[in-house]
C-alpha cells in the first residue's frame, strides 16, 4: 500500500511519517506487528496529556502514530495520511470521533481498517455505540497503557489476517 508523502495541512499534526506496506504470513503475525516500523496509527483526541502519553506508548511499540486534536483536522489527516490504523475519541470540537468512524465505514477503502474508540462516554453507552458506528473495539476512559498497546496489537494482528 502506497501512502501519501506530503504532511496534512492542520498545524495540531504532531508527526506526519508515511507507513510502509506490512505483509505477513498467518505464523508471524505477533512478530510482524510487534517489531515493523512500518505501521502508521491515526490517533484523533482533543486532550494534549493524553495524545501524549497514548502516541507515545504506541511508539515505544515501534508503530508510528500520527496526532490531532479535533474531529475535522483528525478526518483530514487520516485521508491523507492512510494509515494502518484509526484511534479515535468521541467527543471533540469540530467532528465527534463517531461522525468520523461513521463517515470511514461509509467508504470502502476503509471497511478493513481498524478503528478503536477511546472514549470516557461509559462502558454501557459505548456496548451500545461502538458497533451501530462500525468501531472494532472501544477502551473506557481512564484506561491502562498496557490495554491500548495490547488492543491495538490484537486489531493489527486480525486486519493483516483478514488482508492476508
């Protein structure tokens, strides 16, 4: 898959690295996902503190993760960019992270692309949500480190499957 070089327009962009295509065989699909570089994550939330601390995670993984903080500048960057895969907020300025998962699943380049939902609506609310918009997973804000990266892995791991 061929990303695009150039950087998005919105100046809340913290990174803009273009990913590299990922191709795996069912057997090392852990491998490939923990150790290649090549994984570009969108990752759309408007508090700083933890686009921080979330991106920075996902980078000690070896995945690189590109930042935005409101709905409208995080759907452009994500249409640009292309990445492997999308991890959205629900309530931001501009676009709510469900307008922007709604409007991907609409589209069908990105029937296959992971969306995770990080979000602080309620565990109730998003059992509810999270499949009527076509997100794959969802994490209740406050949340552990660990539980994102190990979500994320899992989502990568079962999208290069079903690509595979």
């Amino acid at each position: 898959m061929s990303k695009p070089s150039k950087p998005s327009k919105s100046d809340q962009v913290a990174s803009a690295r273009p990913a590299k295509a990922v191709e795996a065989d069912a057997d090392d699909l852990d491998i490939e996902v923990e150790v290649d570089d090549g994984i570009l994550i969108a990752y759309v939330d408007d508090d700083l503190e933890l686009t921080r601390l979330v991106s920075g995670a996902l980078e000690e993984e070896g995945w690189n993760v590109v930042v935005s903080n409101d709905g409208e500048s995080g759907l452009e960057m994500i249409l640009v960019e292309q990445p492997d895969m999308v991890i959205l907020d629900v309530m931001m300025p501009g676009l709510t992270g469900w307008e922007i998962c709604k409007y991907l699943r609409s589209k069908p380049d990105w029937k296959g692309t992971p969306i995770l939902m990080l979000t602080g609506i309620g565990e109730r609310m998003n059992a509810l949500t999270a499949p009527l918009y076509g997100a794959d997973a969802y994490l209740d804000k406050p949340f552990d480190l660990d539980d994102v990266v190990e979500t994320v892995r899992q989502l990568l791991a079962q999208s290069i499957e079903a690509a595979g």
